[in-house]
C-alpha cells in the first residue's frame, strides 16, 4: 500500500479506501462483510469510509463491529451526515445544527469510537445557512468528536464558500468525496482547481462506474443475475452507463488493460490516481478477492500515451459537464 496526504493536512490516507456503501447492513451477509474488511486490513487499506445514512445507519454498525479490536491510532475511519436516518422525523435529516450534532453521537456509538478521522457533510443543504452548519462541524472537532472535516459532492462555488468558513472559524476543511472515473469527469474543470487551491483534497467513488469498466456488462445482453445493475438501490446509479454505445467503447479498452498487465478494474482505479488531487479512490466489495484485485493499481504509473489512448476510446461518452454534480 503506498499512502497520499489529504488536503493541505497531515493526515496520510491510504491510496485505496475501502466504503461500505450498498454492501454492509443490506446486501452482503455480516460474516462476509467482515471477510472483506479482514481482505482490505490484510491488503494494507487503513482509511474505511462510511455514512449513518447507508442502510439506515446498519452499515456503520457493521463496520464498527468488523474493526473491533484493531490499533484505533493505526486505520482511519471517516463517516457522514445528510441524508435521512432513523424514523424520518422533521430533524433526522439535512445539515441543520440539531440533526448534525446528535447525528455525530449516534455515528461514534454505532462506530464504537471515540472519534472520527474525518466527518463529512454529505451534500450540500440549500435549506439551512451554510454557517450555522460550519460552526456545527467546527464544534464538532473542538469537541474531539472528529480530527478533520469534508464534504462530499459538493460544487465549486460550495467549496469555496465552505472554505472561507473553515478559515474563518479556524478547523480544517480537508476534502471533498466525489463521484470520479473514466466516464464520469465533471470535477475536472471547475470542482479539482477550487480544490487544489483550497488545499483540498478528493476521495472518489465509484473509480469503476459502479462496475461498468470492470467489462462484465455486455453490450446487447442482460446484466449478470446478482450484479449491481440488478440492484434496486445500485441501479439508479449504474443506469446512466447502462447503454450500448458506452459498454462497446469499455469493451475496447481490454486490450489497453491487458497492454499495462492489468485488469480492466486495476485499470480503472488506477486512472483515477493519476490525477494528482485524488487522494485515494474509495472501492466496495462482496467478496474479499475483489479487494484483493483491486489494491493492485496501486503504485501504477499510467503513461502519457496509454492515457491518451484510453482518451481516443472513450471519446463520445465521457462525461464532463460540472453542472452534473449529484446535489439534491
């Protein structure tokens, strides 16, 4: 495992995470789930991110219990805090001050922690002032509750307001968890340089498109029986690369894959860390040997050319528009 810098910090992350999003508390049995940490822990993954909002708050239990036992000061442990949780009252959602402290205890509770290494919001709420929830999340950490502070998903001009917050109110503003792969750019332009200036880092997800650029998906046929476009909750996400035109052009990319001795997954998250402002690429699993693959594009180096033929191929999919940025 090789290890990167989150945002203009000092806390090392590991260059994959593992996230527990769809997987754990709903489709995969406790004892596997278990299995995959154990698979990500032996790999040399440190850095587990997860959400109170996974599976109604289950996911962080299994994680919690899954890590239990471990050197605390060893793995880091990032959480969130947006979506609805609990019986759906008027305050278990959003980013208001009440949802985000008491959502911070159950989340610590739930983790069996004492702290987090990074609470994030979990999108940006346009219904409550983004400063009563900055002094929530600076509260937060003067309170020893969570090291560092992130966003996920948010747009540019977000960023940057969120920023100017942190500094005001003196916490550290970190990162920021977007979606990111070779098909689904729209951070490039406007998202990746308010970071870099910012001295904030990215922690995506989905680098494999939610298993497209795997290549399993074919074009023409129906999808594996089990697999996430199968999924009622993962379909809504993988539907937009559910196309023929875009599975044809992942097809053509295997022989690039093979080129660089790597598989179309390794490929794939290994893409993403060519860009020097990822500061690891979150992956998810059923079984431990998709962890055990995928730790594999670590440490690759891409070449210039390779890139650009990866470009050549999937020219006419990529998305890049930055007004696509998932925000409720």
């Amino acid at each position: 495992m090789e290890f990167r810098r989150l945002g203009r910090s000092g806390l090392n992350i590991s260059e994959i995470s593992y996230g527990n999003w769809l997987t754990h508390g709903s489709q995969v049995e406790e004892e596997q789930a278990a299995a995959c940490i154990r698979a990500a822990l032996d790999a040399g993954i440190t850095t587990f991110d997860t959400a109170d909002a996974y599976a109604n708050t289950k996911a962080e239990e299994v994680l919690g219990r899954a890590l239990k036992g471990e050197r605390r000061a060893s793995i880091e442990v990032f959480t969130k805090v947006f979506w609805p949780t609990g019986p759906g009252g008027p305050n278990d959602k959003g980013l208001g001050r009440k949802h985000i402290m008491e959502s911070i205890d159950g989340s610590l509770k739930r983790l069996q922690t004492d702290y987090v290494d990074l609470y994030q919001a979990h999108r940006f709420d346009r219904t409550v002032p983004l400063e009563e929830t900055m002094l929530a999340f600076a509260d937060i950490v003067r309170q020893g509750k969570a090291l560092y502070i992130g966003v996920s998903e948010w747009d540019a001009d977000q960023i940057a307001r969120g920023a100017a917050l942190a500094r005001e109110l003196r916490v550290p503003l970190i990162s920021n968890q977007p979606q990111y792969s070779m098909l689904w750019r729209v951070i490039e332009s406007q998202v990746v340089p308010t970071s870099e200036r910012e001295g904030i880092s990215q922690i995506v997800w989905s680098p494999i498109a939610q298993g497209v650029l795997t290549g399993k998906y074919l074009p023409g046929q129906q999808p594996p029986a089990g697999s996430r476009a199968t999924d009622e909750n993962g379909s809504k996400f993988i539907s937009r690369f559910m196309r023929d035109e875009v599975l044809e052009k992942v097809q053509q990319l295997k022989p690039l894959a093979e080129e660089a001795g790597l598989t179309l997954a390794q490929l794939a998250v290994a893409w993403v860390l060519q860009n020097p402002n990822v500061a690891s690429a979150i992956i998810g699993a059923s079984r431990p040997e998709q962890v055990t693959e995928n730790v594999k594009a670590v440490g690759v180096k891409l070449e210039a050319e390779l890139l650009e033929k990866i470009d050549a191929v999937l020219e006419g999919v990529v998305e890049t528009d930055p007004r696509l940025t998932v925000s409720p």
